[in-house]
C-alpha cells in the first residue's frame, strides 16, 4: 500500500479541566512500605487498616467449592447472598427485602456507584475517609466538607451541615447526599445515637440522601458505644453500605452490599444502582459471592471469629494508644475499628525544636523515615489548618505469616495477645518509637503474663 | 429527647441534569429470559454473548487452591499476573513492560476507569458494544459516533473519523480517544489491517488515545481474517484491554488486563488509571488474580482449550448464520466472535404484514414475544434509523449442564458439535422460528451423522 502523506495535524483545543485524580493515600503508603521492607528495612506498618488475619478456615472452605462458578448471575448479585445480606441485617434491627440489596465487588466500588447513581454533589464529615471525596471528584460532583463534633467522628455536625447545605445551594451547587462513617475511620471513635438522630433530621429537613458506610460495623469493642445506624431514624432515605472487608479480613476477595431504602426514592435509587453496576462492572466475582453468602448468613464460626477478632483488635489498639497519651499526645477514647486518631499539639515546641515538624505531613514524613513506622498525615483526611494529627492502624500487628495471625486470634480467645513476642514487639516499638520522638524517657516494655 | 419542631424544609435548587442510566441491554435481557425459563417457558437466550462453557478444571484447581489468599495486593494487580499477561501479548507480538500493564475487575471497569483518566469526550463507532455509549456517559463525556465501514467491524471509518472529531472540536467538544473493537461485537467481523491502520493513523493525526477492545481476540475462527491491533500502528497512543470473559469462559471470576503505551504519554496514562482504579476498586480479587496469571501464562491446556472452543464456536455459528441467510436476511461474513449481526431489511414487507414489525425494536420483541428468542436489537448498538436488525449470539447453545457443555467441547475436538441433540435442537429451532417469521417452508433439520 503507498504511504500516505499524513495531513497537517487537526488544532486541538484546549483541553477540558482534568479530574484531579490521586491514588488512594492508604493504598499508597501500603505499597511504598512493602517495597522498603522487601528491601530489608525494619519497617512497621501503621498506615492502612487492612486486617492482617487469615482467611476463616470455612470460608475458605466455601470458596474453594465455588471455584467452577462462572456464570455472571445477576448485577445486583446472587439471590444467596441478597438474602443473607438482608438477614444480617435483620439480625441488627434494619430488615430489609432482599430485593433493595445491591452487592459489589467491594463496598468501595458500591459507595462510587452510589455517588453517580444519586448525582449532584455530596457531603462529607472532617475527617474522613480518603475516597469519599477523591471518589466524588471522579463522579464529577463536589464534595462539600462539614466538620464533626468532638469525639463523634464519621457525623458532621448537623448544625453545620445545614450551613454548609445552606451555602452550598446559594452559590448554585447541588447536594443531594450525605456520607457518613458509623463507626468511624479515621477516628475510631462512634457517634452517638444523639447525634445520629440529628444528622438524619438534618438530612430529611435538607432532602439529602444519607449514604452510611458501616464497614466498621462489627468492629466496636467499647460495649458501652453502640453503633447506631442513621437508617433507624431516616429509613427512608438512608442507603446502609457494608462487607466483609474489616469483620473477616476479606479485603483482598472484594465484596461489599448496599442496602436500599425500602420507599419510592429508595427504589428508584435501587433502579439507578444496579444500572450503573450494570455499566461498570457487571456483577460481584461469583465464586466469591457464594463464600460471601455463607459468611452473612453468620453460622457460629463466623459469629466466633467475628468476636475474637474484635478481642484481638481491641486489646491492641488499646495497649498502642496508652502508648500515645503516654508521650502526650491527645486522644479522643476510641471505641472502635483499629485506628487512632492522635493529636500531637501538646508536643508542638518540642517537634518544631527537635525534629522541623510543624503539621500532620511532616510529622507522618518523620515517623516514616526516622522510624520506618508508616501513617498517614491528618490531611489525608481533609482536614484543612494543617493540624499535628495522624492517623495509626493497628491491623498489622497480628503477624506477618497466617501461623502468627492464627496464634494471635489464638491468643484472643484464651489469654492475652500482648504476651505473643511479635505483637509485644510492634507494641513496643511504637512506645520507643513515640518516645524518641517526643524526648520522653524510654517507655518500660509491655509486661510478659509469664515474666 | 423531647421532641424537635422540625424547621421548614430548605428550598431545593433544581436538580442538576441527571446522568441518564440504562441497565446493560444484554444483562437485561440475559435476565428477563432467566426468569422466563425458570416460570417453565421454553426460551432460547440469544441475547448476551455469555459463554456457556465450563471452567478448565485446571484453572478451577488454580482459584481453589488460592482461596486462602485475601490481601489486597498491588492496585496495579499482582506482579505474577502482570507478568504472565505482558507475556500473553508478547506471543501475540506485542511485547510491554509488566509494569504497563493494569488488572482490574473485568475490562468492563478497566475501559470505565480509562475514560475517567483519558477525560475527555470519546469517539465510538456504530455500532458498537452497548456500555460504551454508556460508560462515557457515565464518566460525564460525550460519546461522538462513527459508523464503521461495511463489514470492517468495530472500526469507525477513518474518514469519518477526521470530520466528525473536527465537527465536534468545532462545536466545543473535546474528543480525546477513539474506542475500537477488534473482533467485533456486534457484527462478529474482523477490521482489515488496512483499516486499522488508517484509523491508526488518523488517531495520531488527530492526537486520540485509541482504547483497543480485544476481548475477543482468541476467538477469531476465520483464520483469512487475522485481528490486527491498532498497537502494531500507533503504539505510542494505543491501550489495549483484554481479560478471561471471552476465550475461557470466565465472565462471572471478572479478571481484565489492560496494557499501556510504552510512551511519555502512555506512563503519564499508567498513573492516572492506577490512581482511578486505587479509589474505584482498589484491587482484583486475589485468588482470582492467582488463577488468572495461570491462565495467561498459556500453558499446553489452556491453549488446547481456547482452540476447541474456538472450534465450537465457529461450527455452531456458522450454522446459525446459515439459517439466517437461508430466509433472506442479509449477514456481511462472519468471521469471529459468537455474534451474527443479520439486517432484515429484504425481509421488511413481510415482516410489517404479516408481524407489524417495522425496525429492530420491534423485531427483537416479535423474536422474544411470540417465540421465547432472546436477540438484542440494533438501536442497542447505537444504530440510527431503525433498521430491520438485531445481534444474536450463539454462546448459549452448548447445553444448561456442565455435562452437556463439557460434551460439546469434547465433541467439537473429535467430531461434529452439531450432533449433539441439544445443540442441534438450538440451530433447529432458531431455524424453524427464521422460517415461520419469514413465511417461508420449514427448514430440513440438520442431518445427524448417525442418521
């Protein structure tokens, strides 16, 4: 064929303004710190709250004999696993038909979805989560930022919330929806039902659409903070989103379900959902849903290694953040998930003098490379003034192989697993770690039941 | 609490224009017909291009055996399943950089989160797969139609291509990448390279990103009619997607692979597209991504079983074809995929007396309505003008079993799939429906070879 003369390149125009798009903080830092360590450097992970701890035997089990299941079933997922979704959460006081269950590969891929199924522009808590707002970039919406109350983490402040919705629709933008996080990431903390209850009144007053993410859900160790879902008081406008992500360390099998609300809005959202599913993904992996079903249909094995991994993640979580408010720092009491939500400003002149670290960035930069200790800044979290504030996870504690994980769940259940030499070295590290730091004497270390 | 005096409602603004949302005409339909089949109607699904094939045991073993695996892993997917896919299209003569390649959740989400991270309006052609249109309205994009020229699938005509991209940059537009489908869905044919090369040429001129939908690359029957990828022409700009959906069957485990530019702009791309994916997804399934690698890696079975799978596809589809031609409706060859693409356009007085049946629409409704045959019209491609046409895939022929399915693979190594009652049952009726909605004399049913 004879060459062609190309003709003279068309004008392009100028482009249209690009998504801001960033890769998620957690998953970043997650990445960067397993290269450091695959490169032999003694580093402990604080940054993501993955769930280090194997897979439920059965669970296994179960996926394992779902592994010639190829079909793509239905977009909102399996009759099996709708069903179980909705007696888990029958069993919590929100029954539901399991015709307003939409499931996902993820609830964070279900928490997108929902953002372009509902549109315009949406509300979310400072702090919060990292994608919530990247994911309504990506929508194209604005995420509008209202402040939580103090210690009530995940809830913005309903009185602020009305400013902000107030505000927002003066300058001509269009919230329709709320996010909120019951319990909370990054403070693990949980609101009050109070506060909850207000939210969701806000919520009706401003008709938003409440989006709940309770991936946390099972995860408070504090028996005296419940977590309340806005679903009671809203019921008619709130969309539950949940998995098995945090409750059984199934991240990494990417299953997630919403629940809808059962009224007109709610199904017409429903309808909407599984038509933008139906766009993007299709339908949840089907071998996993079939695992995924056994696991919300809560046998007693789930239900026994549910508690004992909430044991183990309170225990620890508690031991670190005595670690914390040893040094100084401010901790709201957390209640719940595996995070703490530090606020160094006590240390201020001593962290300027002793290390130049004036924010959130930088003293995340100090722990990471003075310390090999990986956490994520307070801006990661959207919050503005550059607070001294991290975020620390403790779900990567529990050891680096499944026979550690198994013997610190082990632990969990029969003694104490601050006595596990691995955990009582994380433990400790981050005590020595904090001292250094804040020019305190050494920390004495965690005391052995056996010593 | 004693009870508040809610305020007066907020005035809502008007609502912003709505994102319009279709569920996936073929999932629908795949769903309607499932419902009607199991209310005990007798339907014949010809609707999705689903492949009712069984899972290789070997790749069943693979996800199995990973079953325990539930981290998250690299958002990019694992280095093991990188690896193995760069290697697939280094046998294919498009050698990358593992670190180029990105795993997500099946290419339905990789060509989703490519359009959020091209950003941009998107030229697709006419017709073509029926979530493009969709997923760039999705991404807050216009979708800029091409028609294809006769017979070259998938393609849109480079000419056309250079006005309509001007046409649209004229107006305020901002086309930024041209999709293409090489083999087709719709039309089961192959762009000649000489078209490929034009349309690659004519990207480059126009600076487009081309995304290359290669789901169906293995299933090309007609070996006169290679695929060639536009990655051959314009490999600085050309993203190629493919996955496991189409060649082993494994639409339901969602696992796609897309391949990047080893270019400035094609690692710039790389970025953005594991930054969408990290807030979209965060990773494959895991044990899915395991099974995956294996598969790509392309051992002596899985090669066997691509081909005898392309052969069950190219007899039963060539079969079908022939019933379709036989009645008059008129079909460009065929030469890849499960799809016919048959125009019923000789058949319009016909089909308007004796049916009242004017377009595709309404064909496709007298198909399902009156016969319990599932096809898809054309306006589901984006095809104007009503024309008398629908897309019917013979992917659901193989049997309701694994028994039977595995028989029809193992026939189709050793002997005549067509055979098969089941199978022969299928091309059988689709040819009695042809010629009572045709008015022409039944069809002599298939010689059985033992007859």
């Amino acid at each position: 064929m004879p060459e062609r003369t190309p003709s003279p390149p068309a004008p392009v125009p100028d482009p249209p303004p690009s998504v801001p798009v960033t890769l998620s903080a957690t998953l970043a830092a997650d990445e960067a710190l397993a290269r450091r360590r695959r490169a032999g450097e003694r580093v402990l992970s604080m940054a993501s709250g993955e769930i280090g701890l194997p897979v439920l035997p059965a669970l296994r089990d179960r996926l394992a004999a779902a592994a010639d299941e190829n079909a793509y079933g239905s977009v909102a997922g399996s009759t099996a696993l709708r069903t179980a979704a909705a007696g888990y959460w029958q069993r919590r006081g929100l029954g539901i038909d399991p015709g307003l269950v939409v499931a996902g590969p993820g609830s964070k891929s279900l928490l997108f979805a929902l953002l372009l199924a509902i549109g315009g522009d949406v509300v979310v808590p400072v702090p919060s989560w990292v994608s919530y707002a990247a994911q309504a970039r990506l929508a194209g919406a604005r995420a509008v930022p209202v402040p939580i109350l103090p210690g009530q983490g995940g809830v913005p402040d309903p009185d602020r919330l009305r400013e902000a919705v107030a505000d927002a629709r003066a300058a001509g933008q269009h919230p329709r929806a709320v996010v909120v996080t019951v319990p909370d990431n990054p403070t693990g903390t949980v609101a009050s039902a109070a506060t909850v209850r207000r939210l969701a009144e806000a919520a009706r007053e401003l008709d938003l659409v409440v989006v709940s993410d309770e991936i946390y859900g099972d995860l408070v160790y504090d028996t005296s903070a419940p977590a309340v879902s806005p679903a009671r008081y809203a019921p008619e406008r709130t969309v539950v989103t949940t998995g098995l992500t945090k409750n059984l360390a199934l991240g990494g099998w990417r299953t997630g379900v919403a629940r809808l609300p059962d009224s007109e809005r709610g199904r017409a959202l429903h309808t909407r959902l599984v038509a933008v599913a139906s766009q993007i993904w299709s339908s949840p992996p089907a071998p996993v849903q079939t695992a995924a079903a056994y696991a919300f249909g809560e046998p007693p094995e789930v239900v026994e290694r549910v508690a004992a991994s909430l044991r183990l993640h309170g225990t620890v979580v508690r031991a670190v953040a005595a670690r914390f408010t040893a040094v100084g720092a401010e901790l709201a009491p957390t209640a719940a998930t595996c995070y703490l939500y530090p606020d160094f400003e006590p240390l201020r002149e001593r962290l300027a003098a002793a290390h130049g670290v004036h924010d959130g960035d930088g003293l995340a930069g100090l722990f990471s490379e003075r310390y090999g200790v990986g956490v994520l800044p307070a801006s990661a979290f959207g919050e503005p003034g550059r607070p001294l504030r991290i975020r620390a996870a403790t779900s990567h504690f529990y050891g680096d192989t499944a026979e550690q994980r198994t013997a610190a769940l082990e632990a969990a259940r029969a003694a104490d697993p601050l006595a596990l030499p691995w955990i009582r070295g994380s433990v400790d590290r981050i005590g020595e770690v904090l001292a250094d730091l804040a020019g305190a004497p050494a920390p004495a270390p965690t005391p052995s039941p056996h010593a």
